[in-house]
C-alpha cells in the first residue's frame, strides 16, 4: 500500500500546490502521517532497547535486532547476528542486575530520519551512563548513538547499533582529575570485526559524524574534521 501512496505524494511535492488534485493532497498527508509514525515507532524502539539494557535484559535486548543486525559499543569491536549480540551483552554481567550494581543508559535527544520508502531509517541519540558494582568507584559517562533501523514484515528493528563512548570518568574523582579509558575487544569472546573506528574517549576530543545534514543549510558533517590525536594516529 505504501509504494503507490508514495509514487502519488512524490508526484504531489512536484506540482504547486494548488494545481495538486484531492488524490495527490491525500497521498501526501497520508504519506507524512506514516513516516511520523515510523519515527514514533523506532522512538519506541530505541526506549525500549535502552529499558532492557539498563537492566540487564540482554536476551531481550538482542531480540530487537535484525537477524544480521550489528552491536558495537565503545572499541570492543562489532558482533553480527541476534546470537552474537546476546553473547556479547553478557560480557556486560550476567542476565538481569545482581545486587549493588548499576548499568543506566539514558536514551536523549534523538534525531530521526525516515527514508522516504518506510523501510529504513538513521538516528543520532545522546547517551548518559551511570555504572556501579559492589566494592568498586561508580562511574559517570556520555556517549552519541549512531543507529540504523529496518522495517521488517511491517515492524521496526535495530539493524546496527553503535555506540560512542566519548568520556567517561571515576564518580569521586570527577573529569578535573579522572578519565576512565575504553575496554577494547575481549579475549574471552572476540568480536566479529574489530571497531570500526579507533578513536579516543575523554581527554580525547573524538566528534562522531552526524548521520543527518543541517536542516537549514543542508550541509552534511559525516566528513566533520577532527581535532589531531597523535595516540591514534590522527593528523
């Protein structure tokens, strides 16, 4: 149903408006109502997978994915395919929080774009991270999303999740005078492909490209130059 309603509101934004007919109005607004719905539908999405997360709810967590979909969190490197992720949440803890522990990830901010077809979408969110366990300093961070979505079988799904951690720091000590690095790739479960970018957390200056362009000069920053970093290389 979605393909001749959008070939219809595709020929509606070509002609002016009032030379539009009653058809091509209608295709159009319908056509608009339904991507609304799509970015309401993967706001949702997103939520839910933070809720899950937050609590250790890993094999939920990974049943919000494309069956090829992809987790990257930080530099442990990409894990492909609902199996792998869910393995891969579990070198976050075990299934569900053990007393004394804390693993909040808030989901803010969001920026979502709809394809055009309703079968794929990008999104940008900011992260905030409060982690504890017991007998060790709590740990304050941020971190951006850059998220991909399909639409499968008429229902959103995470096709490629990833997560930049951008800075972390000791909950006593506080970013004056504390920058917890980034875990790398786990001996005990190796990812399927390494990072797919090597970058460096607070106080490094990484900006994760923006998957979206300007919405008034419509100028893209997915080539955003960055500040140098010669601990990565990075001139």
């Amino acid at each position: 149903m979605r393909r001749p309603l959008l070939a219809l509101a595709a020929m509606a934004v070509a002609v002016p408006a009032h030379a539009q007919s009653v058809e091509q109005r209608i295709a159009a607004y319908q056509h608009r109502v339904e991507l609304l719905e799509d970015q309401d539908a993967i706001e949702n999405l997103q939520a839910t997978y933070g809720y899950y997360f937050d609590k250790g709810l890993w094999d939920q967590a990974a049943d919000l994915f494309a069956p090829n979909g992809s987790f990257e969190y930080g530099q442990r490197g990409v894990y492909v395919g609902v199996p792998r992720i869910r393995r891969a949440m579990l070198l976050f803890g075990p299934q569900g929080l053990a007393a004394g522990h804390l693993n909040n990830h808030m989901m803010l901010q969001p920026i979502i774009t709809v394809a055009d077809d309703g079968l794929s979408a990008k999104a940008r969110w900011q992260g905030m991270i409060m982690l504890a366990q017991p007998g060790q300093n709590g740990v304050w961070g941020v971190g951006v999303y850059e998220n991909e979505y399909v639409r499968q079988g008429g229902v959103w799904k995470i096709a490629r999740l990833h997560f930049y951690v951008t800075a972390e720091t000791d909950y006593d000590l506080g970013w004056t005078k504390s920058a917890v690095p980034m875990d790398g790739p786990s001996a005990l479960f190796p990812p399927d492909r390494p990072p797919s970018e090597v970058y460096r957390a607070f106080p490094g200056a990484y900006i994760p490209p923006f998957d979206y362009r300007n919405p008034v000069t419509g100028k893209s920053l997915a080539d955003i130059p960055q500040p140098p970093d010669d601990v990565v290389g990075r001139k």
